[in-house]
C-alpha cells in the first residue's frame, strides 16, 4: 500500500478535473467544492468540537459518496449529471498506461510558474483554452494535486500495479451504471488490454495481474498509511485534548481491518496504545508502548522530540504513584526543553511541577533546595509573564485559576479569587481556549458551593452541562457536582436517579477504575445521608477493594470512611475509630481538606458513640468526650479552609450538643451564636 496515493484520491483528482472543465454549473459549483474541501483540506483539532463536520467528514470515501455527493447536480452538457461526466472520465482509465498519462496530464490543471509564464509569452502561446480553468499552486486544490503528483512519481513500480490493481477493485461496484451509458462496456472493460487480446478473467495471463479480482478477493483499497496517522491522530487529539476518552471497542477493530490491508504501521500506534493503556490502569504496558514509540521517534528525528519523551514519562510515573522516578524525568525535560529551546514544553514542564508541588509538597524538597520554582507566587507570576510572552492562551488560563485556588487556600478574599477566575473567563472566550473552560466553570461552582449558595451553584451547573459532547472524565466531574448539589438539598431520590443512570455507562471495559470507585463510594455516602447506611455496606466494601487492588489511595481512604459511617450506625464505634485513626495520617497526607473534615467529623462520631456507651460520670466517658470535641474542631478547620458553610454548621451543631451534654449552658450558647454567625456571612455573600 502507497504511502499517500488511494482509489479514493484518484477519484477527488477525476472531480477536481470536472471542475477545471467548467462543465458544472454555478449551482452546482459550492456544493461540489464543498465535497471536496472536506476530503482535501487538513484536519483539524477544532473539527472535533462540530459534531455535523464529523459526520459529513470521513477519512476514507467510497465511491458511493461520490455518487451521493454529484448525482443530484446536472452539468453544463445536456442531458448528463455530474456524476455521469465523473463516471465516464473513471472509466476511460482503462489499463495502467492510461493511469499514467492521467497523473501527467494533472500539471495542465495547475498555473504555469513564473519561469514557464515567461517561456510561454516568449513564445506567444496561449496558457490554456478559454473554457478550462487553472488552479493556483498554493490554493488547497492545487497542494492537493501537486502532491498526488508528486507522490505517483515516487511510486516503485510494484506499488504502482497494486494501486491500479486497487483502482480496478475499488470502481467495479459502478460497471452496471456504466452499462447503461456504453452499451459495449464488458465485464473486462476495465483494461482494454485484455479487450485488445481478446483474453477472459480465468486466463493465465490475466491471473498474473487480476486473480484476486477474477475469485472475488476485495480487499479495502481506500486507506492509505497517511490516512492511518489521521485517523491516530484524531484519536490522540480526543484522548488527550478532548478530557481522555478510551479507545472505542469498534474503533480498535476498524484499525485491526485497515492494518490487515498491508497498511504500513505508523508509529503513532504505539502512542496510541500507550494512552489507552495508561487510561486503563495497565502500568507495564503503558511504559513499553511510551518507548517503543519514542525509539521510533528518535530514530526518525534525532534529538528534536526527546523532551517529549521524558514530559509523558513523567506524567506517566506520576499518575502510578512513583514520584520521585516522576520528579527525575520533569527535571530531565526541564533541562533538555532549555538545551533545544523549546519554549512551550517548557513552560508546560514547569506549570505542571508547579502542581504536582500542589498535591505531594512532600516530594518537593530536592526541588526547592535548586531553586527551580522559587515560592508559589513568584511561580505563578513566572508561568503568567512567560505564557503571555508565548502567547500560550491555556497556560495563563490555567495559571490563574491556580492562582484563584491559592488565594482561597491562604484565606485571601474571596473577592480575589472570584477576580483571577474572571479573568480566565474572558480568555478562554477572547481566545477560545475551550479545553480551560471546564476547570473554570467547575473551580467556580465550587467556591458557590463552599459559600453555600447552591442556587448560584446550580446556575454553574447548567452551564456546565451545556456543551453538547464533553469528554468522558469532563461529563463524569459534571455528574458528580450535580450529585453533590443534590445531596446538599437533600433530594436524595433525585441524586441517587443520577448515580444509577451514571452507573449502566460505565463498563469495565470502558470505563476508569477510579471513576466506578468513585460512582461506588457516592452511592454508599448518599444511603448514609439517607437514614439507611446498612445498605450501602457491600457497595463501599467493593469499593475499598477495588481501590487497594489498583493502589488509588484518596479513592480507599473514601471509601474507607464510607464503611466507617456503616459501622457507627451498626453502634460498632470501637471498631470504626480503631479504623479512622489508621488511615488518619494517610489522609492528611492526601491534602485533601474535603475529605479530611469528612473524616475527622466520623472519628468525632465513633468518639461519641463510645461515651455513650461508657457509663455517666466516669473518666473514660470525659475522655471520649473530650476527643469528639477535638476532632469536631479539626474538622470545623478544614472545613473552614474550604468555606464550606453547611459542613462549618454541622459541626457547630455537633459541638453544642456535646456542650450542653457537659451542663455547660455558656460555651453552649456561644457555639450557637457562632453558627447564626456563620449562616449570616453566608447570606450577605449570596
């Protein structure tokens, strides 16, 4: 199989022909250009988000879709469509010698040169005759033709017999139709050698060329290996840019099809199959694929890519919990993007060391002690000057929603969080940056859902759910807010509808293991809210498995505090806080306040429980008080870290029972005055 040449390309070469002939007619001229900009122009990563171009937009084309695209036209000759005109031009290439005074006669489609145009009026001869057009070099029709051109030179003489081989195959379906307008086309009036011969399919001679086509062997003749990259290179573009959709089953077996048609295999593949694995969860597999395609890559293009090279390794190390193997391959990328001046890895490079700072500041030791970042705020202003200077829309979008988030985790204003979020929020429409828009739509529903103001939380929401194909991980964080508000207004009938319609789309096959670990967990939290925890015990267990086994560890600390919440309605507090306080560490660690406060607040209740179990007025029943009380105020801090006013409540509520358990009516009251406090700032922030 050719490199870029197909029976299709011959096709579009044959229309493009019709239309330098002036043989279609104005009506006709924007539908026709139209069918063929689709199939000639480049694709592009903003294809993707119009869903109606992907339809009409194929990266093979059968000759039925010319026949769909030209039948309903009728041409400038009397009593012929366009289509008739495009069937008889396919057919009279009727042997291998005939292919090839087509591809040389393309040149007369094209503007002579400068040099040739001199030439030309030297010799006073005319350019072309008055009722033929000719194309411009650098328009995307005549790169079009120039290149099929081109490409047919190139072509080793072998290649070039199975490229007509595949023609012949490719055009047979239209012999029936060609009947009707030649009544003495044959079944052999493909080539008109063996007319001229006077040889029959089945014959020695012709077997040597034509035996899979005389048994009834059709392969798929309309892929090229180019046509193998596009199509690898939109499945990168969604996996990667469109929020990491895994490869379709049926896309898998469409490229088994086109690679058992002798395409050569791109290397591209191998970057394919490492994402796909990397989505899956399969580390080992992820990690051959990554070097199997970067030995390729460097092969090819010597040193140019290697930056890349240790940029996904890194993020590769990183997403399977090996940090320090993941701060070595970014440090690497650092260096080698400075060595080949390589702005953009670069600032991407440092951006996401500044995150990965973010969730392990653990790790960042080595780090810091070189001075690579400096403090979070010179970072930030470093990552904002440099993507203004590269005019790297997505990095400064990104940068000030980092710096919205670091606001709020100092206790800035929340004023000047709401102010870097707005910011981001024009440049994502100023300069279309649409793959920033979900983290600013989601970190701004979050800080509505801190302030308690689900009505504007909900508003965000809709937003969010308003474009109509977001990725897989996008729609899933969608879901899951629009579970969460739910929760907060205690519709649970309505947020438990959700998490089981969410539940049937995912798969094992398809679906993220951290995505069902997370769907799991919900559901056994919503059944605690509930009133009915029991009935979430097997779920959350599943779900704790499930997060071992793949070593997700904020996912089994969750749902490791969902079997706690079960085991405290069961009234098994020893066995619960024996089981919180192990994983206490671990979860801090996870820096996660969220899921800390959620935490501390069930260590607080098994505490609780257990002085109720103690008898009244002993010292283990003061000391297990005096516990819940703790960890009610480490909770209330990380809740307080967030803004997240109904969990603040929560615990005040909690503290001034324990109060007024304690016949100390004043700090009772004093807890209560707190929580109006907070239900009032609350208020005069919506």
């Amino acid at each position: 199989m050719s490199r870029y040449l197909t029976p299709s390309k011959i096709g579009l070469l044959a229309l493009i022909s019709l239309y330098t002939e002036s043989v279609v007619p104005s009506v006709a001229t924007v539908p026709i250009l139209s069918f063929l900009a689709s199939h000639v122009l480049p694709f592009s990563s903003s294809d993707s988000q119009n869903k109606s171009s992907l339809q009409w937009r194929h990266f093979t084309l059968a000759i039925e879709d010319f026949q769909k695209a030209t039948i309903s036209h009728v041409s400038g000759r009397p009593g012929r469509t366009v289509w008739d005109l495009l069937l008889d031009k396919l057919w009279k290439l009727n042997s291998f010698d005939a292919l090839h005074v087509f591809f040389h006669t393309l040149a007369l489609l094209l503007r002579n040169t400068p040099e040739e145009q001199q030439q030309q009026h030297a010799e006073n001869r005319n350019e072309s005759s008055p009722n033929c057009m000719r194309l411009s070099r650098a328009s995307p029709l005549g790169s079009f033709v120039r290149r099929a051109q081109l490409e047919f030179t190139r072509l080793q003489f072998h290649d070039g017999v199975t490229l007509w081989r595949n023609f012949v195959a490719y055009r047979a379906p239209t012999l029936p139709q060609w009947k009707k307008r030649n009544q003495a086309a044959g079944h052999i009036s493909f080539d008109a050698n063996l007319q001229a011969e006077h040889l029959d399919l089945g014959d020695r001679l012709t077997d040597v060329v034509y035996d899979e086509l005389a048994r009834g062997i059709n392969h798929d003749a309309s892929v090229s290996t180019e046509d193998v990259e596009k199509l690898l290179e939109y499945q990168i573009d969604q996996m990667q840019i469109g929020m990491g959709n895994r490869l379709p089953q049926a896309m898998k077996a469409q490229f088994r099809a086109m690679l058992d048609t002798g395409v050569a295999v791109p290397s591209l593949s191998h970057y394919v199959t490492f994402l796909d694995a990397w989505r899956s969860g399969d580390y080992q597999s992820s990690f051959d694929n990554l070097h199997r395609y970067f030995d390729y890559t460097m092969h090819n293009r010597d040193r140019t890519f290697y930056q890349y090279a240790l940029l996904n390794l890194a993020i590769l190390h990183a997403d399977f919990g090996c940090h320090s193997e993941a701060l070595t391959a970014i440090q690497e990328t650092i260096t080698s993007a400075r060595e080949n001046n390589d702005m953009g890895c670069l600032n991407y490079s440092l951006s996401w060391l500044y995150h990965f700072g973010k969730a392990h500041p653990e790790e960042m030791d080595d780090v810091r002690k070189k001075g690579v970042l400096g403090t979070e705020k010179e970072a930030l202003a470093f990552l904002k000057a440099k993507a203004k200077e590269t005019s790297m829309w997505s990095l400064l979008s990104t940068s000030l929603l980092s710096e919205a988030k670091l606001a709020l985790s100092n206790g800035d204003s929340v004023a000047q969080a709401f102010e870097s979020i707005l910011k981001s929020s024009h440049l994502n429409v100023t300069k279309n940056v649409a793959n920033a828009v979900g983290s600013q739509m989601s970190m701004q529903s979050s800080i509505f859902g801190r302030l308690g103001n689900l009505v504007a939380a909900e508003t965000v929401l809709a937003q969010l759910q308003a474009p109509p194909n977001p990725g897989q991980d996008l729609q899933f964080s969608i879901l899951a807010l629009e579970i969460d508000l739910n929760v907060r207004r205690g519709d649970y009938s309505k947020a438990t509808e959700i998490l089981e319609n969410l539940a049937t789309k995912l798969t094992d096959g398809e679906a993220d293991i951290f995505q069902r670990i997370k769907v799991m967990t919900l559901k056994a939290q919503i059944y605690d809210k509930a009133g009915i925890p029991q009935k979430g015990f097997s779920v959350a267990l599943r779900a704790a498995s499930l997060a071992h086994r793949a070593m997700i560890l904020p996912a089994l600390w969750e749902a490791v505090g969902a079997v706690c919440a079960i085991l405290i309605s069961l009234k098994e507090f020893s066995a619960a806080a024996t089981l919180l306080e192990s994983i206490m560490p671990q979860t801090l660690e996870c820096e996660d306040c969220n899921l800390s406060a959620q935490t501390f607040s069930l260590l607080a209740d098994s505490h609780m429980g257990m002085a109720g179990q103690a008898k009244a007025e002993t010292l283990s029943r003061k000391e297990q008080l005096t516990k819940a009380l703790d960890n009610i105020g480490r909770s209330f801090d990380e809740y307080s870290r967030i803004e997240d006013v109904k969990g603040q409540c929560e615990m005040m509520a909690k503290k001034a029972t324990i109060m007024h358990l304690n016949g100390d009516p004043v700090l009772a009251n004093d807890c209560t005055a707190k929580y109006l406090d907070i239900r009032r700032i609350a208020k005069d922030w919506m």
